[in-house]
C-alpha cells in the first residue's frame, strides 16, 4: 500500500539554524500538506499546497517558513532561522484532489524537530 | 472559524467491554468528519470519516462512529475494545472552504484498555 514518507525521522538543530524537511507524497496525489504536533498538543495545520503554489497557510506559518516542491515527488518545509517554539513534530500529508475537502488525508510518521 | 472538542483526555476501559471516544465540532456549513489514531512515536492513521449518507460510519479495526446533527457530534465507538487499540485518538473537520481543505484537530484522547 503507498505510503507518505519523511526524512529524517529526527532533526537536531541549533537555534538559528536552517532546517528543511523532506516528504514523499503518495504517487498521483495531487494536494499536500504540513502540519505539527507540538509535544503534547493538538496536531495543527501549517499550509496546504497544489498546483505548485500554497493554497491556504495558517497564522503560524511566517516568513520563517516555506515550502516547495523542487521535482515531481518530494516536498519540502523549510523553516529559515529555527527558533526554540519550533520544537515539534512535522507532519507531511497528501490527498488525491478527487474529492476536494471530502478527501482522506494520509500522513507520513513525521520528523521530529529539536531546536536546541 | 473551525473547531473540535474531545471533552476526554483519557478514556479507560476493560478488554471485551464497548468503548466510545467523543467528538463534537463546530464548521459553518455541512462538515466533513474524520478520526485519526496515533500510536507511540508514529504517524496519524486514518479509521474513518464521514462525508454524507448513512449516519454510522464504518471503518477499520472494527471501529465506527455515528454523525449526529443535531448535537453537532461524531463519537468513535467500538462493541469490544482490545488491549491493542490502546492509543491516541483524535477527531478532525473539515468543510468547504474555497480552497486549502485543512483538517482541524481535537486535543485527542487517550484510549486505555486493559485486561
């Protein structure tokens, strides 16, 4: 069954450090997504990306962050100068576009981020 | 704005006996309705979701959830809990929002069964 991937699975950085994070979506998918988990806390939305450009970005999602997708399967976050709050877990996601918003989004196992 | 309650952060239960999870949201519009579990140090698996139709949703592992409107809920439920579904259980919603489709997350609960 496909499956999101991420690398890496941990991240340590210090802070001010650039950091980028790397998902394979699931192959044919069409919508992909970053979301985090801060440790011990609701998992909560970051951005959403089709057609190689964002599509919704949440009030988290500063300067500080960017996402892209430099070929035809990778896409990445790249958070510019890390701070100590970016500690988390990052959660990469995909969804087919075929139904919209009714679409099942799949989720990689995450990269967890520690920003000393 | 969106949003989603799961008024338990933990919910414990004997192996054998019936287990419900609660989730109640709050979406303009008609909603689209998720449940995720995520086990130690892993991804969010996707159980089950509701978009429209029969009201109970079946999904894997033997789970379900039932979409009430009226109370603006969606509550998991399983007839006989096994130890192996001890985990964290989060409710998500989405609806038509003209673009992005971002899922919302509860706080989660934490299902405990035990022998």
């Amino acid at each position: 069954e496909p499956e999101v991937t991420q690398t890496p699975s941990h991240q340590v950085t210090q802070m001010g450090q650039e950091v980028i994070l790397r998902c394979v979506p699931i192959s044919n998918h069409l919508y992909f997504y970053w979301y985090r988990q801060i440790l011990g806390q609701k998992v909560e939305f970051l951005v959403s990306f089709y057609n190689n450009e964002i599509s919704e970005k949440s009030e988290i999602f500063d300067d500080q962050f960017s996402v892209e997708r430099p070929d035809g399967s990778n896409f990445t976050l790249k958070i510019r100068s890390t701070k100590l709050e970016d500690s988390a877990m990052y959660f990469c996601a995909s969804t087919p576009g075929a139904s919209g918003e009714a679409d099942t989004q799949y989720f990689g196992p995450g990269t967890r981020l520690t920003v000393l | 704005a969106q949003s989603v309650a799961q008024p338990e952060d933990q919910v414990n239960v004997a192996e054998g006996n019936p287990l419900t999870v609660k989730c109640t949201y709050s979406v303009s519009g008609n909603p689209y309705l998720f449940w995720y579990v995520q086990y130690p140090n892993r991804g969010l698996q996707f159980l089950l979701k509701y978009i429209t139709g029969d009201n109970l949703v079946k999904g894997s592992y033997g789970f379900e959830a039932e979409f009430n409107k009226s109370q603006t809920s969606f509550h998991l439920k399983k007839p006989s809990a096994l130890v192996s579904d001890s985990a964290l259980y989060f409710c998500a919603v989405t609806s038509i929002t003209g673009g992005g489709n971002k899922l919302t997350f509860g706080t989660g609960t934490q299902l405990k069964v035990e022998l």
